[in-house]
C-alpha cells in the first residue's frame, strides 16, 4: 500500500500537472487527434464525448485549479463522543486505499477521476476505452511526469490497457487490492461491471431526465430552459431527454408551438403523446418503454400531464434518478415537487445541464451516482473517502 502522504504533498503534484497540461497541449491534442481519425464516428454521443479542444484542456486545467484550493477531505472529524468511563471516542474520514474507474471515450475523465482520487488520498486505477486510447496514455505520462517531479511513486496513478477479456479477468481476479469501483458510462458497461466486481461498486448511472412545465411557467424561462437543457450538450447524462406540460397551462396551444419550432431549429426528432402527436412535425410514441430510455441523441419525447401529482409519478417510474426541472412561479408547488420527486438533483427554473461536479463546485467529478449508497449525483472530493474509528484510551477494559 502507497504511504499516506501530506495535503502539501498532494497538492504539489496537482499544481505541476496543472502547468504540464498547459505545457504540453499540443501532445495531448495530437494524440486525440489520432483517436478521432480512427474513430468510425457512427455513435454521436461517444464521438462528442472523445473530442479534445483547447476549451476541454482549458477545462482540465481549471479543474485541477479547483482541485488545489479545496480543503483536505481525509482525517476530517465527524462525530466525537466522550465516554463515562474516559474513552475518548472520534469518527474521522479516511482514504478508500484504491479506487478503479472504468469508463468510455472522455479523456477528461483521466484528469478528473486522476485529480479527485489523489488529493483525496486514494490510489487510482484508469480503464479508459480503446477508442480514447492515445488520448488517455499521453496524459497519463504527464501524471506520471508530476508525480516525479515532486519525488512521489508513479504507482499512485496507474492505466491498465486491458482489452474486454482482460478487464472481465482483473474483476474477477484481481492482482491487487482493490476497494471500490466506479463504471463511468453506458448500461452495457454498467452490467459488465456489477456482473464481473468482487468489491463494492457505485453506479454512474442512465440520465433520461424531465423538465416539468407547471401551469404557472414562465413561458420564455421554460423554451430557454429545455432548449439548453436538449442541444447544448446531447452526449452529457445531464442533458434532457423528456418534458410534461400541464394542459392548464395558459396559451398552451401556443406555447407547444413555439415549443417545437424551437426544436426544429437544432433538428431534434420529436415523439409525442396523443395530445402533442396531433402538432405538426410530431411523431406519435411507438410505445409506453420509451419513456424509460436516455437518447444521448437529437431526440425528445413530449407528453401532456394534468396535476403536480401526477408528474411526481411519472418521473419517479421512468427517469433514471438523475436530475428533474420543475418550471413554475409557484413556490409551493415547486417545493413540493423537489421534495417528492426521487433524483439525485432537482431543480427549480434552472437547466439540468449543471448536474457536474465542476458546476457544483466540487472541482470535477468522478462520476455522477443515481445509487444512494454511499453518495448520490455528482461524486467530488469530499465523497471520495470512507470513515474509520479513532478510540483513545488509557486501559480501559469491558
């Protein structure tokens, strides 16, 4: 096991990757762009995830930044209990040992889920995907190039280039300890990981979030809303993939309306219920298990509702326990809604889209958990630690 090191020792080496991934833009970028070339781009949403830009490495950096100026989440106390007899009890946050994430075509995950899991005080092992694969090694070289420049053991942060057989093997099988797994992507890889783990496992789970338009909207907050919440980014588990529009709300015709022609203007394919399938340039819902799926694609599905009451319902059996927007002027039913409606973020007037460790401020994400055990949505560095029992004594037996 790596020796603990100091909050200064941790910092150090995010700082100094800071300025290596500055420095060394260019390597990165060259890198990615190999991975791009040889990508068959026929899965939109992963080829979004895959693309490094300036703007994403700017966003690494920022991340790390972040990173730096975050208080230290290991050795944090949180209980004290002063016994009758003179035990002095404490319950204070510890590093999980080795955390392994596995995850699908972002390379920004390397910096992010490297970055949380060091200055938490966890080793970290890296599973990225093939198509990410030249991506991912040349930032694992610079992480490896920080951890030396300050005199630390490269094996705090650790790529294993295993092909599917080879990492099925690894779960079943591994060749050091490992303490917690995170899968960071699609159903399939999820299933994979919880079928093949021998420790425990917190689940990135399926978006397929909803934006509910109350009959008190704001009409232009709630086309603003779904339009950022639809387009800005479809590859995000955060974006939107369904809406429910109360059928009391004033000019509702109207509103549906402007409502797809919006749509229409980024190309979305719309599906919608009985009610919104008679609107022109709307395809009537094949069938009820749409409504269960995350599209990470040009795709909304529009439905009519009749009461907060009924929303809560529908959002509680499909979504996926991501994140969920109610849009009203209504304090009341607003409050009501965040406290019914069982997500990990809920909103009121506000886009989904910020369901993100670094919107959140909690300087990245290792992922965002629909599971409630141990943390729910955005999973930072102060979520990436376990608690132990300190208890000082001075012979006392029972």
């Amino acid at each position: 096991m790596n020796k603990i090191l100091t909050i200064s020792q941790r910092n150090a080496v995010l700082k100094s990757m800071s300025k290596l991934i500055d420095k060394k833009r260019g390597v990165i970028l060259d890198a990615n762009k190999i991975d791009i070339e040889a990508f068959a781009k026929n899965d939109k949403a992963m080829y979004d995830r895959l693309i490094v830009d300036d703007t994403k490495i700017d966003e690494m950096i920022a991340s790390l930044n972040q990173l730096v100026n975050q208080k230290d989440p290991v050795g944090k106390e949180l209980f004290h209990f002063k016994h009758e007899n003179g035990l002095d009890i404490y319950n204070k946050t510890a590093s999980f040992g080795t955390v392994m994430i596995i995850y699908e075509s972002r390379p920004d995950v390397t910096i992010e889920a490297g970055g949380i899991a060091f200055k938490s005080g966890n080793k970290i092992l890296l599973k990225g995907g093939k198509e990410a694969i030249n991506s991912n090694l040349a930032i694992v070289d610079l992480w490896h190039n920080a951890l030396e420049k300050n005199n630390i053991s490269k094996s705090w942060v650790e790529y294993l280039n295993y092909n599917r057989q080879e990492t099925q093997d690894f779960l079943k099988n591994p060749t050091q300890k490992i303490d917690l797994i995170i899968p960071r992507g699609g159903e399939k890889l999820i299933a994979f990981v919880k079928t093949n783990a021998t420790c425990p496992v917190i689940v990135s789970g399926r978006g397929n979030n909803f934006v509910y338009v109350h009959r008190n909207a704001d009409i232009e907050k709630a086309l603003d809303i779904i339009i950022n919440a639809k387009v800005a980014k479809i590859s995000a588990c955060n974006a939107l993939d369904k809406v429910l529009i109360d059928t009391n709300l004033p000019d509702f015709e109207n509103f549906v309306k402007k409502l797809i022609n919006k749509l229409k203007e980024y190309n979305v394919e719309i599906l919608g219920d009985v009610v919104i399938s008679e609107f022109d340039g709307v395809s009537l819902i094949s069938n009820e298990n749409i409504w269960y799926e995350e599209f990470l694609d040009y795709k909304i599905v529009i439905g009519t509702i009749n009461s907060i009451e009924e929303t809560i319902s529908i959002i509680n059996k499909f979504s996926g326990g991501h994140s969920a927007t109610i849009i009203t002027t209504n304090e009341k039913a607003a409050k009501l809604f965040m406290e019914s409606v069982d997500s990990a973020a809920v909103y009121h007037n506000a886009s989904s889209r910020f369901t993100d460790g670094f919107q959140f401020g909690l300087g990245g994400e290792l992922a965002i958990s629909t599971d409630k055990l141990h943390q729910r949505g955005p999973i930072g560095l102060q979520h990436l630690v376990t608690n132990k029992w300190h208890v000082y004594g001075n012979g006392q037996i029972r």
